[in-house]
C-alpha cells in the first residue's frame, strides 16, 4: 500500500507523529535534491 507515497505527494497535517514528520521532511529533502 503506497501510505509513504501519498504522504510524500500531500503536505501531511499529521506532524504530531514524528514518522509522518520525518517522512514528509525526508520526502521534501530528497524531491528538492533530485
């Protein structure tokens, strides 16, 4: 199931947990790296 895809894709809402936190700031990093 693409759960990290779609997080990556959508500015997650969900920065209280520190895995959407670090997948959404890990997904940024790497998108404006490539």
């Amino acid at each position: 199931m693409p759960t990290v895809s779609t997080q990556q894709a959508l500015p997650v809402p969900s920065t209280n947990t520190p895995i959407s936190k670090w997948v959404f700031f890990h997904g940024t990093t790497t998108h404006l790296e490539n």
